[in-house]
C-alpha cells in the first residue's frame, strides 16, 4: 500500500508542476504550455505482433496504435489489442488525450478495455512522462474495475471488484535508437516487476522488443516480438517523444491475465490406496 501511495503522490507532484507552470506564466515552456514543437509531430501509428508466455501457458497476439494531432499542444492516440492465450480470446480497445512538449514531458488521461472469456478490465486514469537528456520517468494511475469469471489465486477478483491500477517506470536511451525500462505495476493489491528492452533496427522503422515480468502469487511472464513504426524516418527515442505513447492495453495486457489463471502449483493426486487381497482388482 505505501508502495501505490508513493506512486499516486509522485503523478500529483508531476501533474501540479506542470499546471503551476502553465499559470505562472514563465517564459520557459511548460508541460501543458505552448512548445517550440507540437505534442504529435504529424498522424502516425505502429503496429507489432508477440508471442511468449504467461504463467507457464503459451500466448500470443497483435496490437497497434494510432496517433493524431490536435493543434501544436495537444494528441490523441486511438489503441487497439488482440491477443490469444488461456484457451481464450482477447481483445481491448484504448485512447489517450494528452499535452506535451516533446523537449520536456507529458501528462493527460488513459483509458483502456479489455474483455474475453475469462474476465473483463476497464481502467480510467492519468498518466504522465518527463524527459531527461537520455531518460523517461512515466508513471500511470488510474480507477480499474475487474471481474474474473475463472478461479483465481488473487482474492477478490471472482466479482466486480475495484481498484487502483498503477504503473511506474523509468526507461533509459544508452543510444538514441535502443531503449531499457524498469517498470512496478501495482494491480489488484499485488506488486509486480518488469523489465523491457526494445532496439530499432537499421531497417527504417522495424524494431524488435523483449519483455519480461514476476510478481506475487508465482506471476511470471516472457514475451518477444516485432514492431513496425510508420510516419517519418526518426529515432527510437525520438519517436516516443515526437509520436505516440505506449499501447494502454499492451502495457497492462501481463497483468490483467494474470487475473484470469490460476498460478498455485497443481496438487499432486493421492496416492493410489494399497491392495492386501480379498478384492477385484487383486
């Protein structure tokens, strides 16, 4: 819990920065202020496709974005999943509405959707990044209501539960074109770990990605894929400061599954009962 407090208190301190900058008035550009460049640098979007593992079973899908301007402050970026696993269907639905300066951060509001077989996720929230030379601190927050209609090791998500989901990362550039994040997410009371590294090829605009998570309760996840960017021929890093944000339902899709399977190890069968004689089977 102090974990999740420590993560909403540093969005508020992010967001109240930004917005006390806007109202001062200072020559130096905020956040929300006007910028020397517009938060989307024209329409863009991506596209990519994994496959690896979610606790112990196989899993694999598609997902894909698509960014737009709206004026030099303001973006939009419209996300979409689908994604096979657990003997189930998953698709999500996403959008951000979001201001940012491309030489310093951004903030705006989250939400995402997803739905299958097993269980359904809706998260409301905010998010926000800040740009270093060679780094992203980002944190996202946000309402989620969650109902598994499967037997989970999780308590509380067999019904329509609510909770706050959270994620906190810090992303580093060692070069322009390969990216290394450390990431907590905090979902359905549960703390989780994740590491993901993704380097864009010289061939314009392909990249390929790791992925890999552990959390309470035996969560663990590998996931790999590629992913194709279109619109313009930039860095990796710039592309993540000049075009689109992270897919809403890619960043969560780990853990929401997590929610859907059971993670205790399978018990043994007992022992079959002896036979001394005296009965059929003898």
């Amino acid at each position: 819990m102090m974990k999740l407090l420590l993560t909403l208190s540093l969005f508020a301190t992010l967001a109240a920065t930004s917005v006390s900058e806007l109202h001062a008035g200072e020559p130096v550009p905020g956040i929300v202020a006007a910028a020397a460049e517009p938060a989307v640098s024209a329409i863009n979007g991506k596209l990519d496709a994994n496959y690896g593992a979610i606790n112990r079973a196989s899993t694999r899908g598609l997902a894909g974005s698509l960014s737009v301007p709206l004026g030099q402050r303001f973006g939009a970026q419209f996300d979409g999943l689908y994604q096979h696993g657990f003997s189930t269907n998953i698709f999500g639905v996403g959008s951000h509405f979001f201001a940012r300066d491309p030489g310093k951060g951004l903030i705006g509001l989250v939400f995402s959707g997803m739905t299958s077989q097993k269980f359904t996720d809706v998260i409301v929230g905010a998010e926000g990044e800040y740009y270093f030379k060679q780094a992203t601190l980002g944190a996202v927050a946000g309402y989620d209501n969650y109902d598994s209609h499967v037997p989970t090791t999780f308590p509380g998500l067999a019904t329509h539960e609510s909770f706050v989901a959270a994620r906190l990362y810090a992303a580093v550039y060692p070069v322009d074109d390969l990216m290394v994040r450390l990431e907590y997410q905090n979902r359905f009371n549960h703390s989780f770990c994740m590491a993901h590294v993704e380097w864009q090829t010289p061939m314009k605009g392909v990249a390929i990605y790791a992925d890999g998570g552990v959390g309470e309760n035996g969560y663990a996840h590998l996931l790999g894929g590629l992913r194709i960017y279109f619109g313009g021929d930039k860095s990796l890093k710039d592309r993540h400061r000049q075009d689109d944000p992270d897919n809403v339902n890619s960043t969560f899709i780990g853990t929401n599954s997590a929610g859907s399977t059971n993670t205790a190890p399978a018990q043994e069968a007992p022992p079959a009962e002896e036979c001394h004689g005296g009965c059929e089977c003898c």
